[in-house]
C-alpha cells in the first residue's frame, strides 16, 4: 500500500495508490499525493523501472498528481526505458500534459495511453476489467484478475449496486472509505463516497474474502472505522496504512 488518504494527505502518510506485483509484472492502481516517492523506494529505482502499467481509476488530483512526477522522472532520466501502459479517463493523460504546460503527445512519450476497458483486457499476466461508478467525475470500479486470484478497487464512489458484482468473491476488496461524516456529522451531501459501514455492506454483498478499507478522510479514527465495516462484513477488515503488505493466494 502506498498511500490510504483521501482528499489530500495526512502528515507522514500519502493519498490513493497500490502497487501490485504477480509472477514479475508490476501494476500501479492510483497515484495520488505522495505516492510516487513510496513507489520508487519500493521499486529501488530513481525513474521507476521496473514499473510495468498504472490504472488510474479517476482524474481527481489524489488519485493522479504523482502520475505527473512520473512522467518527469521518465522524461527527464529514464528515456531510454520503456513506455509505461497506462489505463485511465482520458481526463488524466489531459492533466499530466497540463502540469507540464505540454501537449498530449509529450505525456505519450511516457505513457502508452489507452481508455480503461470495460470488458475483459490483459494487461500482462493480469486480466482488467472496469465498471462506472458515480462519483463528481467519471469514476471506474476496477477488477484484476490472475489465475484465479481477485482483487476488485472501487475508486471513489457513492453506494452502487454495481459495487456488489465489481467485487464478487474478490480475494481482496479494496473499498473507499472516505467517511466524511467522522468530522462533519450530518454534513454530507449527495452519496458520491461511502461510509466505512456502506463500504462493508458492499463486501458482504460482493462475497469478498478480505474488505480493505481505504481513502479515509483526514483526521479520521481508523480503527473506527474498521469497527464500522466489521459489523456488517463477516471477514477480516484491512486498513490501508503506508507501507502495508498483503500476500493474496
Ligand atoms: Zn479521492
């Protein structure tokens, strides 16, 4: 786990990002604040070699604007390596040209950009499959698959009935638990992210074996929230504190 934070960053911790490694093949879901230097640390490589693909489930800057410092990192020093696939919302290949004050075909010099597929795609030994969900801006539920292994990612998302087959029988569900309402009780406006209870609710709905909470509003009460998810969810609740190994299989 690179980063569990929604919206902007705790001190010491990173926003949205997961790196997932299977048979050699290292994919990135997510890239928000303060990922990209936990990224390359675990890569032990300055312009992320190594780093195979990168989804990005939405164009909100704490899923994406560490996308940017990689772009410069293999503009800049890695150009010899290869192009990294990147699968995203249009939108975000648009931001990191942006950030950069450069056209979309200096952002391809970096990435190999394709839109997020809906039905069955391999993206090296992983099949990718992506689902709308509603969020302010167009949100993709993702779900990666590798003999027979299953992790399944809402992005950020109010509550969904789609939430349910994104995730079925998922090994690790990796659920937004943004839970605005732990600091603004009452406050909350149209259901465009989930409390930890509804990010539970969509687990038990889905079959998953494990539920990992993530995207926890600033200054939240993790374990709170834990306990939320772990009264509607019968299996192990996970939170995405930096750092964080899970070993799936
Ligand atoms: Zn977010």
């Amino acid at each position: 786990m690179l980063g569990g934070c929604g919206a902007w960053p705790e001190a010491g911790r990173a926003c949205s990002g997961f790196l997932l490694e299977y048979e050699g093949f290292r994919l990135v879901l997510d890239l928000g604040y303060g990922t990209l230097p936990r990224l390359l640390a675990l890569l032990g490589s300055p312009v992320a070699r190594g780093l195979d693909a990168v989804v990005v489930t939405h164009d909100h800057p704490d899923h994406v604007v560490d996308l940017h410092g990689l772009f410069r990192a293999r503009l800049y020093d890695g150009a010899e390596l290869p192009r990294i696939s990147l699968y995203a919302p249009e939108a975000v290949l648009d931001r990191v040209a942006g950030l950069e004050d450069a056209d979309r075909a200096t952002a391809e010099r970096v990435f190999d950009w394709r839109p997020l597929p809906a039905g069955p795609h391999e993206v090296g030994p992983f099949r990718l499959e992506s689902v709308a969900l509603p969020h302010h801006v167009p949100n993709a539920g993702v779900r990666l698959s590798a003999d027979g292994l299953v992790v399944a990612y809402s992005g950020d998302t109010g509550p969904d009935p789609a939430l349910a087959e994104l995730g079925r029988d998922a090994d690790l569900f990796i659920v937004e638990a943004t839970d605005r309402g732990q600091q603004q009780p009452g406050g909350s406006g149209p259901a465009l992210d989930l409390t930890a209870r509804e990010a539970g609710e969509a687990a038990a709905a889905a079959g998953a074996r494990r539920l990992l909470l993530t995207h926890f509003w600033p200054g939240n009460d993790r374990e709170r929230s834990r306990a939320d998810a772990a009264a509607v969810f019968p299996g192990p609740v996970l939170i995405a504190d930096e750092g964080t190994v899970v070993a799936l299989g």
